[in-house]
C-alpha cells in the first residue's frame, strides 16, 4: 500500500463524516486561533505601551523624589517625600557640571479648581519651565508656551491642555480668555496639541503655568519649592548614560549623601520604564497562552476522541482488510493520516481565521494585534503533532486487532 | 496423487464441465506440484478461558490438492470455524503444523501472515463484508491494493474479475445497491482477483435465498472447473453436497472424509 493509497482511503474516512469531522476540526481550530490572538494582542499590547512611554520625549531620564530600592527591595515612600527642589533642577541645567544633559523641566503638580465663566474643571495644575516643551516634546495647537520673561515675572500665564479647554469653554481655541486658578485670575497663552494618554494619567488634561507663579501663587508654604518630578533630556541616545551619571552625581552632591544606597532620589531611564511596563505585559501575554494552550491540548483529546469511535465503528472493516492481506503498519498509517488531517486543517483553518480576526478586530477593541508568523507557523505545526499524537493511540489499536476478533464484531 | 486425499476425478452432477479437462493453472506455490496445497499435521486448538479449557480441534489430519472442491461440514460447535480460521491463517494453532503451500504457516510473523492471505487466500464471508461506501470495483480491488498491485492495473483486474461473476455492468454500483446474490457475487470476485492458492468460503450462502444460493454454488461449480481449489465450510448438506468431498466434523475430530458420490 503506498502512501497515496493510505492518504486517499484515510481522505474518503475523513470525508464519509464530514459533520464529525468538521466538529473536529472545529476544537483544533478554536484553540490554533486563541493561540494566534493571544500572543498577538500581547504582543500588541507591549508595543502600544512601548509606544506610550516612548511619548513622553526621546532620551529621557525622570528624577522623582524618595529612595530607590533597598536591599530588602521595598521603595522608601517613592514620589511621596518633598526631597527634590527647583535648585537641584537649576542645578541640573548647568552646562559645565552636567554637560551631557541638555533639557530640564522640573514639573510641580497639584490638583486644583479651574473657573472659567461659570464652568469648574479640576485638573493637574503643572509649574514648570520653558523647557518643558521640548523635553516632554510637546507641541502647541492654538496660541503659544509662555516666556522665559513671563516666568522670570511669576506673570499669570497658563498653557491649558486640549481636552481642559474643552471642557471649560466648550472649544479649543481659547487664547486671550481668562481663567481662574486659587482666587487668582490666569490669562490662557496657549493651548496643547493632542498627544493622548500615557499608562498612567491623561496628557490632554492638563494646565501648565510658570514654576515660580505656582510656588508664590498656587502653592506656597514650605513645599512651594518642591517638585514632584524633574524631566531631564540627554543630548544624544549614546549620551543618556553619562547623562544619567552627571545627574546622580550632581544630586548626591547637592543632598549632601555620600552613598547611592541612601539617595533620596530615584533616577529612571525610559529604557526602564518600557521593559518594567513590558514584563508585566509579557506575564499576562504567557499566562493567556497557556489557557489558549489549554483549549488546544482540549481539541487535540476531541481528535483522539474521534479517532477512536472511527476505530470501534470501523472495527470490521479493520477485520476485513487485515484478512484481505493488510499489514498492521498499513492499518496504523491509515488511521494516523487520518488523525494528522484532521489536526492539519484544523491548523490551516485556525490560522486562517486566527490571521483575520487579528487584521479585523483591532478597529473594533482599539488594541493593536501583532500577527506573529512564528506563532502561526509554530501552531499549524503544534495542531498536526497534536492529530498524530493523539491518534497514535487509536490507530495502535486499530493496527493490534485480531482479524476474526475484528470480523466477528457487529 | 496423493493417496490421502479423495479421488478429485469423480462425476459433479451439476458442473458441465469435465474435470479431465482442467487447465493448468500458473500457481506460484512454492511446494512440490504433486504435493497436497493444504496440510494440516496433527493440528490442535485449544481455547483457554480464565481456567476453563476448551479443545476445539482434537489433532485432526487433512490434506487438499490444487484443483479440488471440499466442503468441510459439520453441525455448530463441530470445529469447523476454528479449521475456518486456521486455514484463512486469520488464527494459529496451540500443537500440531498447518502447511500452506509447503510453507509452515506457524513459523509465520503477523507481516508474513498478511501477505499470504493476500497472495495465498481469497476469503467469501457469509455476511460478504463489503465496505458500503465503495463502489463494487473498489471492493474487489482491495487485495491488489494491499499487493501492490499499480492503479490501473487494478482497476482493470478488477473488471475482469466482476465480469467473470457476471457482474460486468455494475462496475460501479455501491453494495448498497445490489441485492444480497449480487454482494455475495462481488465478494466471489474479490476473492478471485489476487489469483489466490485457494478460496476460502465460510457458509458463503448463509444469508442468501434458494435462488441466489443456486446462483453462488453454480458459480463455484465453474471456478472448479477452471482449476481453482475451493473450500467450503457449511453446515447445510444441500451446500456440501456440491462439493466433490466431504470431510465431516463433529466435537474437534474428522468423523468421515468422503468422495461426493452424490
């Protein structure tokens, strides 16, 4: 019997029951499918949220107060203490101690009531300088980003946000109106392109001001000149590293700690943002799988299912062809080709659809699919070792039966 | 002639054709021309059950020459399946040697085995064992698939030997569609198609009326006189007696082994 031979009796098995088969083929398919999904949208995800952080401006280190991880691992009160100044930024942009670093936006951010007209808006209110825009490579909508004079004048200036200036004029562009902030009346310079959201908070909904009008008019007391985080750009990609050494160096310094261990200050690269953010997504992406995995090694227990009622009702026909002179390696092939069709086009179909959804659905749930073609080659292949090795067991069977056993059954 | 075995030259009431006159048939046997093609050796069987023991053959003798026509009778529970199933090489045998073509068939592993029934043995079952879904051709050309036999090759051997049961214009009918003398006729034509040493046929008209009955015996009556051995197994004396020797079975043990005179 030759291999066409086996193949064309296995296909014309296959095909007597084309509805059992297709239910079949059916479970190989759902499980080739979710596979093909699940490591895309993971994939998908990790390179949205790359995406996101890469947002927030190119060669960025973030300085944000509180201490790094001890040795124990758990972060002393990140981002909570008042330990980072508007000095250590002024510092900061000193082209002889920090040559490496080209920009320094030092952010103050507090929640406050906006009043424009009739209409209140609580937003993050943001004191920063005039670097801030090229640092945090922001670009402007309407208007423009006030002045070094205007900072160096605490002038009553603000930058709104897109989304903020919709919601308190109905409209975007709204240079020349005035808005009040604390009692104090703000007069809108400009207003922000859109640039979305990053992981955490929404960068449409913002009010910039000057640094020193949010020290002496928004915020005031001891923490008015604190900041909650200090943006630096490093002047090139290879210069990030020595930027980042200068700015650890130079706050050591100002702080006067002698020891990394005890800095009051955590320094993060965005490189360290994207795999932080990345490895949590990478988690779930293996953890989905393992469940699409699951309801693959479920299709491949429906084909050795159905392989082994094929053997039971064709128990005769077995009996009949091994007394017509058919080897036992001609009755195991038989039925293997038959399980490896069925898991073939289960593969060939579960990517096929697999493929489509992850084409298709993306414009409906927003979140980017990322068709991987070693995920789909790997599971077209994972769904014919699955018809094989589950039908292994059936077509031994098969292959083992007594001939008068097998002729005698009903 | 082997003195053991009945005289195979005695008058057939129903056959026309004068058994002086046989053809030669290109057997492909290796065993000596003048030896018997079938030889069972002192041949036991026993069944074990859990601690029962059953002894369906009592070491019976037997030998059949290329040509003959032997009916192999017996009430149920006689041993006459059991001789059935040894001879077809679909069973083996706890004592004694079953010589196929003066092959000892015992000394046979299972891919061995197959290939003789396929080459040495044309099986007719009483319940025909059609494949349903395949055509009548595709039926009977199973064997030569499993000899590696070329497609078209098959095809047209097929057709011959569905012509030969007369059956030339339902090619390409399913079982089905035929009445149970016709499916009985196909598997006739299976059985004829690898040139097989000898045909095997388990009361081959169990389930058949008197008419296809007649049918089926005329036509094993004609494959005689064209040279083929036939052995029947039946435990109807109208089947038997169309055979030219009888061997009689009861309790494991030939009782009387006979020329047909009838």
């Amino acid at each position: 019997m030759t291999w066409m031979e086996s193949f064309r009796t296995s296909w014309a098995a296959v095909y007597s029951h084309a509805l059992r088969s297709m239910l079949t083929i059916l479970g190989i398919l759902i499980g080739i499918a979710a596979v093909i999904l699940t490591v895309g949208l993971g994939l998908g995800t990790q390179l949205d949220v790359s995406a996101q952080i890469s947002s927030l401006g190119s060669n960025l280190l973030i300085v944000a107060p509180g201490s790094s991880t001890s040795t124990t691992g758990a972060r002393g009160g990140f981002g909570t203490s008042a330990t980072l100044t508007i000095t250590d930024a002024e510092a900061l942009s000193s082209t002889v101690n920090a040559p490496d670093i080209s920009g320094v936006a030092p952010e103050s951010a507090t929640s406050l009531s906006l009043t424009a007209n009739d209409t209140n808006w609580t937003t993050t209110v943001t004191g920063t300088t005039t670097a801030w825009t090229s640092v945090r490579q922001r670009t402007l909508a309407h208007g423009s980003f006030f002045t070094q004079a205007q900072a160096d004048a605490s002038a009553a200036v603000v930058v709104l946000g897109s989304e903020t200036a919709d919601e308190l004029f109905g409209t975007q562009n709204v240079v020349g109106q005035s808005v009040v902030i604390s009692d104090k009346t703000f007069q809108v310079v400009g207003v922000l392109a859109t640039a979305g959201s990053d992981s955490s908070s929404n960068l449409d909904d913002v009010a910039i001001v000057p640094f020193n009008t949010a020290a002496t008019d928004l915020v005031g007391g001891t923490s008015s000149n604190a900041v909650s985080t200090i943006y630096l750009q490093a002047a090139s990609d290879t210069q990030l590293s020595a930027a980042y050494q200068e700015a650890d160096a130079l706050l050591l310094n100002l702080h006067s700690i002698s020891s990394t261990d005890d800095a009051d200050f955590t320094i993060s690269s965005q490189d360290a943002l994207v795999s932080t953010a990345t490895a949590v997504y990478q988690t779930l992406t293996i953890l989905l799988t393992g469940v699409a995995g699951l309801s693959l090694l479920v299709g491949g227990i429906g084909v050795m299912n159905i392989m082994l009622v094929s053997v039971s009702e064709r128990t005769r026909e077995i009996g009949l062809r091994k007394a017509l002179g058919a080897p036992p390696w001609a009755i195991r092939r038989q039925f293997l080709i038959e399980a490896a069709i069925l898991g073939l086009s289960g593969g060939i179909l579960g990517a096929v659809i697999g493929v489509v959804a992850a084409l298709t659905l993306p414009a409906v749930i927003g979140s980017s699919i990322v068709v991987s073609p070693l995920a789909v080659g790997l599971s077209i292949g994972v769904a014919i070792i699955i018809g094989l090795v589950f039908g292994v067991y059936p077509a031994t069977r098969a292959a083992k039966l007594a001939p008068i056993d097998a002729l005698r059954s009903e | 002639m082997n003195p053991v075995s009945a005289n195979p030259v005695s008058a057939n009431p129903v056959s026309t054709h004068s058994v002086a006159a046989l053809p030669s048939h290109p057997w492909t046997l290796e065993a000596d021309a003048a030896g018997p093609v079938i030889e069972l050796i002192d041949a036991g069987k026993t069944y074990t059950s859990g601690t029962i023991e059953f002894e369906a053959l009592k070491g019976i003798n037997l030998a059949i020459h290329e040509g003959e026509y032997v009916a192999i009778m017996g009430p149920s529970g006689s041993g006459k399946s059991t001789i059935m199933n040894i001879l077809g090489c679909l069973d083996t045998l706890t004592r004694g040697q079953y010589r196929l073509g003066g092959t000892d068939v015992e000394e046979l592993d299972e891919i061995e085995l197959a290939s003789v029934r396929n080459q040495q043995i044309g099986f007719v079952f009483q319940g025909f064992n059609l494949l349903s879904s395949m055509p009548a051709w595709r039926n009977v050309e199973l064997p030569l698939v499993y000899g590696h036999v070329p497609r078209e090759e098959r095809r047209k051997r097929a057709s011959r030997a569905l012509e030969r049961v007369g059956l030339g214009d339902r090619l390409d009918n399913k079982p089905g569609e035929m009445s149970g003398g016709q499916q009985q006729r196909v598997a006739v034509a299976r059985a004829l198609v690898g040139e097989p040493t000898m045909i095997l046929a388990d009361e081959p008209t169990g389930n058949l009326d008197s008419v296809s009955t007649r049918d089926v015996l005329t036509l094993f009556d004609e494959l005689n006189a064209l040279g083929r051995t036939i052995v029947l197994i039946t435990h109807e004396l109208e089947v038997a007696q169309r055979a030219r020797r009888i061997v009689w079975v009861k309790d494991g043990a030939i009782v009387r082994d006979e020329v047909n005179a009838a």
